[in-house]
C-alpha cells in the first residue's frame, strides 16, 4: 500500500504503533488500492536509473562550480552542461588562467569528463535493457517519451 493511502487512518502521533493499526485498518478496507510488488529485474533497472539520476546531478553540480569558480576570475561561461567542456578545454588552452588554476580546472575538466562518459555507459545499458522489452519501442514513438520514460513504462 501506499502511505498516502494509509495516513487518514493513523489517529494520533506518528509512531511504529499507531503506523501497525493504521495499516491493519487500512487493509481491511474494500476500496483499498495496493501497490504491485517489483519483480528482482525492476528493482535493478530502478537501481541503475537512480544512479544516473545521481551522476547527473553531480554533473550539473560539477559544471556550475566550474562556472562559478571561472567567474570569480572574470571568464564568463555559457550555460549548459554540454557547453562547459568545450568551453573549458578553449580556456585551459589560452593564456586566460596562471599555472595553479590551470592544473586546477585541468583535474575538474577530468572529472566532469568521466561523469560524463559514466551517464553515456549507464544510459547504454538501459537501451540494451530496452532491447528486452516489446513494450519499450512502442512507448519511444510517442513524441515526448525518451529512453528514460520507456524503460520505467515497460
């Protein structure tokens, strides 16, 4: 069951009790809607989708602390995570930084390179998981509805 489904039944403080009852009470209630349990290959598929959701936040994470540390400096980035590499090579390639801040970026360039290819792997794997499932190519001709969407769908 979904919590949401259980809370108007818990009748005072939130506690592993009051939880027990609610869900009994719950439970015996004939409109009650349950959730359906995940097969050991949803839980996996899910497991990987929550680390690229991860990577893709550090990503973003990494590619605004790029920005801002090359702000402090005077250099002006472009927005866009996809904009920040190649931006940054050309910088580290000028006379725009001193040495230290050059081996700096230098390291956070690597860095956000590897998070890149890592989501690039990730993302591999879950179309060849796609691959799979008849369900997943119909679900990518809807306009809209990308690898990501898909996957969870099928």
């Amino acid at each position: 069951m979904a919590p949401q489904f259980v809370k108007p039944y818990v009748k005072t403080n939130k506690n592993d009790r009051n939880d027990a009852e609610a869900i009994c009470e719950a439970v015996s209630r004939s409109n009650m809607r349950f959730v359906p349990i995940k097969t050991i290959d949803q839980q996996s598929i899910l497991s990987i989708h929550r680390v690229r959701e991860r990577l893709v936040k550090s990503r973003t994470a990494l590619s605004n602390e790029i920005r801002g540390l090359l702000s402090e400096s005077g250099i002006i980035m472009p927005q866009g995570v996809n904009k920040v590499i190649p931006k940054l090579i050309e910088i580290l390639d000028s006379d725009q930084l001193i040495e230290m801040d050059k081996i700096t970026f230098t390291e956070l360039l690597e860095e956000l390179e590897d998070i890149f290819k890592r989501v690039e792997q990730l993302e591999f794997r879950l179309k060849e998981i796609g691959k799979n499932y008849e369900s997943y190519y119909r679900l990518l001709e809807i306009p809209g509805i990308g690898l990501i969407t898909a996957l969870i769908l099928s």
